[in-house]
C-alpha cells in the first residue's frame, strides 16, 4: 500500500511538471544569455518585424535588490500576420505581439522558449487559421535556431 501511494504522489508531481510546460516550445542555446537575447533582437529586426520591446526581469529583480537567473522576455510581431490571426479569436490577442523567453537555468544551460502555435490554436478555437498559424509556427522555429546558433 505505502508504494502505492508514493507511485501516485511521483505521478501527480511528474504529471504536474509536465502540465505547466504544455503549449511551450524550448530551444538550447550555445550562447550566454545576454548574446543569445542580442542575437535574437537582432535577427528580427533584420527580417523587418517590430521589436515591441526588450524586458531583462533579472535587471529588474536587482532594482528591488533581488535575483533571479537570468531571464528576458522579447517582444515581438507583425500586424500583418497577427491580425489574420485576432480574426479568427479576437481572445488570441492575450498572446500576441509574440513573446520569446531567453533564460538560464539551474544548470546554467540558455534557453530560448516561445508559445506553440497550435497551443495558442487550441486554447483559442481558432478556426480557419492553419494557414497563418504554420507561418507563425516557421517563423518561431526559424528565428530561435539561428539565435541559438
């Protein structure tokens, strides 16, 4: 009996785990953090999309002496591409302009980690959007490979 119950309290904490990553993609980085971010920026602005803006929560943290890893959140997007998208769900807007995650972990490996597009597909019942969702879903792959390069 006492197995048992400790095979059901692993289970609720792996499947817990699991769970609170759904909808994320993750890509290793080889760069620091602060490069990847750069490189990251960089890239975006070179294939023309608007950089909304550059949010470093571990610069914040220590502005309230804090910390944290670091940690920054890239702000993204096209209108001519997330607006097809607020068509089909206007509630899609909650995740828009895209977002990217640069962050470290506990082993000090970089991350970058964006929102699955057809997480953002199920969650919002977008209908009719395959089209600019598979974009979306390639441009994310694409721009966080060469970023983690």
């Amino acid at each position: 009996m006492k197995k048992i119950i400790i095979f059901a309290l692993f289970s609720f904490f792996v499947l817990g785990y699991a769970q609170a990553s759904e909808g994320l993609i993750s890509v290793e980085s080889k760069h620091s953090a602060k490069q990847t971010a750069d490189k990251f920026a960089s890239i975006v602005e070179k294939k023309g999309l608007t950089l909304f803006a550059r949010i470093d929560h571990q610069k914040n943290a220590a502005g309230v002496d804090l910390t944290i890893r670091s940690t920054e959140v890239i702000i993204f997007g096209n209108p001519k591409v997330g607006t097809p998208i607020m068509q089909c769900s206007q509630l899609a807007a909650i995740d828009l302009p895209q977002k990217v995650l640069i962050w470290t972990d506990a082993d000090n490996k970089v991350w970058l980690t964006y929102n699955d597009p057809e997480y953002m597909k199920q969650r919002h019942d977008l209908k009719g959007c395959d089209k600019v969702l598979m974009k979306v879903s390639t441009v994310l792959s694409g721009l966080t490979q060469a970023a983690a390069k």
